[in-house]
C-alpha cells in the first residue's frame, strides 16, 4: 500500500509533515543546528543505517531543507548545510524539546534550551509576531486564510462557534 501524498494537501501542517515528519529527517536537522555537516558525523551521531541516512539526506535537499555541496573532488564528498528554509525549522526544534522536556522526561531534562550569552535557561513560548502576545488557547484560532478552498472553510465553520 502506497502513502499519501501529504504535499499535495491545502492544509499547511500535512504540507509540514510530508517535508520533515519522518523522525530521522527531525534528528538529522537538530544535528545539521548542532554544527554536523557531514556524512560520517551523521551517521556516527544517529547511528542510521548508510541507505536510510542516504534517502533521509537526499529528501531533505529535495524538500530545500539542506543545500548539498561538495569539499572533495578526489573522491568526491558532500557537505550538507542548512538553507534558510532548515534554519527556519529551529523554533520548532526548540518548541519539540520544550514540549518533551514537559511531558515525557520523568528523570528531568538531559537537554535544555539556554540564553547564549548568560547560559540562564529559557523557556519557549509562540508570540504573534505583530503584537508580542503569547499564542494561547484561548486568545487565537486556526482560522481559513486567503487561499482556502471549500473543504478547508467548511471544516474550520464546523468546527467555530456561531
């Protein structure tokens, strides 16, 4: 049975997931924010298998992810460095380690998100952009945007109270 086609779905979360949902893919990127650009350093770090490192590495370029490029001629060897669009993703890793740090580290947190500067530990949140306020429950909503199609303004209706 084939899988569907995330990409191809208006929703911006299934678009998401269809470039980075594969949790190799995820951990490849928090490696490619720690500093790995290589092959080898990847596979050490991940301990992945040669051909799941290989297929992980070549949809993340393809996704636009990771730019490839080449250090060695003889023989040739590739470098994988984070595009704008990968660094884009590092709110999102950050959000992930929050978020597991929270619920699923009973013996407490083995990685911590720090103030560069004064080491003083941060805590994430979202904020709109515009105004500074924290994204809450009860403050904001998914709500249709200028390209929606019918589907999505009917589900997001169904789902808003009248």
């Amino acid at each position: 049975m084939q899988r569907k086609n995330l990409g191809d779905m208006q929703c911006p979360i299934a678009r998401s997931l269809e470039r980075v949902g594969e949790w190799w893919s995820i951990l490849i990127l928090r490696d490619a924010f720690q500093g790995l650009t290589r092959f080898d350093q990847f596979q050490k770090s991940l301990e992945i298998a040669p051909n799941m490192l290989t297929k992980r590495l070549n949809a993340l370029v393809e996704s636009g992810l990771l730019e490839r490029r080449q250090y060695s001629e003889h023989p040739p060897r590739d470098e994988y460095v984070l595009t704008e669009r990968g660094r884009d993703f590092r709110p999102v890793l950050w959000a992930l380690l929050a978020w597991g740090n929270k619920h699923f580290a009973p013996e407490g947190a083995s990685v911590v998100l720090v103030d560069s500067e004064t080491g003083t530990p941060a805590d994430p949140i979202m904020v709109d952009r515009t105004t500074g306020r924290p994204l809450t429950e009860l403050a904001f909503k998914s709500a249709p945007g200028p390209a929606a199609d019918e589907r999505t303004r009917r589900r997001h209706a169904a789902r808003s109270p009248s």
